[in-house]
C-alpha cells in the first residue's frame, strides 16, 4: 500500500474510454494504461472524476482495476494504483473504500463530499470514517466543484487522521500550499493543471494532472527537471505545456482529453456518458491544430 513518503511525482487520473454504445472499452484502457506506465508516470487514478467516476458501476470498477493491473505488470512498473471512491454519503464512501482495498488499491482518492455543503466537523468526520476503514487515504480538496472549501485547521486537522497520506490539492492558487508547506504538513499533489509549476515551487511533492493523459513524456520531464533542481528547464517544459492544458479546459474534461486520445489512436472512441457532451465544433477545429 501507499504510504506518505511514496507520495510524490506525476500521478495521472486516467480517462475511462467506452465504446460507441457506451460501454467499457477495457482493450482501450489497457492500451492507454499500458503507455502511460511506459511514458514514466509515478502513479496511475482509475475511477477518478477524470475516469467519469459517476457514471462506473462497481462491476465495471473490478473490470477497470484489473485490466490497469495487467497493463502494469506487462510495463513491469512498481506504480502505485489509486482508486477513486469518494462521494457525498460517508456509508457509500466507506463501502466503496472498502471495496477499493479488497480489489487491491494501494491508496483511495477521496472528495470532499459535494453538493450537501456539511459543516468543517462534518467533513473532519466523513474522513475519519473513510480513513478507519485501513486503506490510505488521500484527501481531495476541489472547491469549485464540491461547493465547500475547506478552512486551513480543517485540512490540518484531517492530514493528522491515522491513514490519510497527503492530498491533492485543486484549489484556484497556491495558498495553501505554500501555508501546509510552512507547517510541515504530510505531502500535497497539485491538482489544478494550470498551477503545477507555481505549486512545486511552493512546496507541493508532485501533481495529480488530467492533462496528462496525452503529452505524457513532457509532463514526466517537466516534473524531472524540477526535481533535479533544474528549475529554468523545468519552467520552460510547463510554459510550452500551458497553451494544451489551457485548451483541455476550455469545455468540461475530459471531453476534450478523449477526442485528443481517440485521434491520436490511443483509444478506439471518444464516448463519453451523458451528462458530458462530446467536444463542439469549435474547440475541435482548435485541438485538430494542435495535432
């Protein structure tokens, strides 16, 4: 399992291709799993919101996990695997939690709960529920999606729960980065693409980025770069990355990811599940440009 001092390097939540009637394409997850191991990732996310989380049946989540198993070991890679299992019910969290541990995860990604906007001690309790269960936990902190934000002794307070390893970090700045970081808190993953430069330069152990999905290799040399204390080298790879995340954004991910990797024939289609609408015309003839 995941501990806190193994925390740390590009982690990449993985899209879930399905095929054109919407169903799982495990051939395709493999193949893009398969790559992305083989491009020097430091940790993989199955079923994170990246992967269309809400629309996976649990069957369908062992189907996943096994088949990014098979494709690690066929990379022989020792990269962690972590699970997204966070909801906005502490009893479906813990479940799935548990469920995360028995198919073999070495940690679970886990949300704060989102839309029923809890209290600071309730979220503090929905954690330590989760981390109970004995599978690390790494907390995830979004505001803008979840509708709460966490208050600094908050994220404190559940960094000190027994069984959560570190967080990753999507907040719009690197303000709590920077302020953990002085504290001496367990390792932060910046999750927020546009900041992964600024974030490493304020104390963040590494990123969890969508974006790479595609563009693997440059996103693994850009986080290198850094840790080598190469730090002009490594501004330069991100400044040359800024213009492609800057377009995976401009419509909700990971639409744009999908038609990217389906035209790059890494998966056979861009499906994506209702409510997430494939990419418009527009954005597509921006992305074809890029290619």
């Amino acid at each position: 399992m995941l501990n806190e001092k193994d925390l740390h390097g590009v982690y990449v939540p993985i899209i879930t291709p399905f095929d054109e009637d919407g169903e799982l394409d495990a051939a395709s997850l493999y193949n893009h799993a398969y790559n992305l191991f083989q491009d020097g990732i430091d940790g993989l996310v199955v079923n994170g919101t990246t992967g269309e989380s809400p629309t996976i049946a649990s069957d369908e989540l062992g189907i996943m996990f096994a088949t990014a198993q098979a494709a690690r070991d066929a990379a022989h890679v020792h990269v962690p695997l972590v699970v997204g299992t966070g909801t906005n019910d502490t009893r479906s969290t813990v479940r799935k939690t548990e469920e995360a541990g028995k198919l073999g995860a070495d940690s679970a990604l886990v949300v704060v709960p989102y839309y029923n906007k809890p209290s600071q001690q309730g979220i503090i309790e929905h954690f330590r529920r989760v981390a109970s269960v004995g599978v690390p936990v790494i907390l995830y902190e979004v505001p803008h999606r979840t509708g709460v934000k966490l208050e600094l002794d908050t994220v404190r307070t559940i960094l000190e729960l027994d069984g959560v390893i570190g967080m990753k970090d999507s907040t719009p700045n690197t303000q709590l980065v920077s302020e953990l970081t002085r504290l001496g808190s367990k390792p932060i993953l910046c999750g927020e693409d546009t900041l992964l430069f600024e974030a490493l330069q304020s104390g963040a152990k590494g990123v969890m980025s969508a974006s790479a999905n595609v563009e693997t290799e440059r996103f693994v040399a850009f986080y290198r770069h850094f840790l080598e204390g190469q730090q002009e080298k490594s501004k330069e790879f991100f400044e040359k990355l800024l213009p492609l995340i800057h377009l995976l954004f401009q419509e909700p991910n990971p639409a744009p990811l999908k038609w990217l990797l389906e035209h790059q024939r890494v998966i056979e289609s861009g499906t994506l599940r209702l409510p997430l609408m494939p990419v418009s015309e527009g954005l597509r003839a921006k992305l074809a440009s890029y290619l």
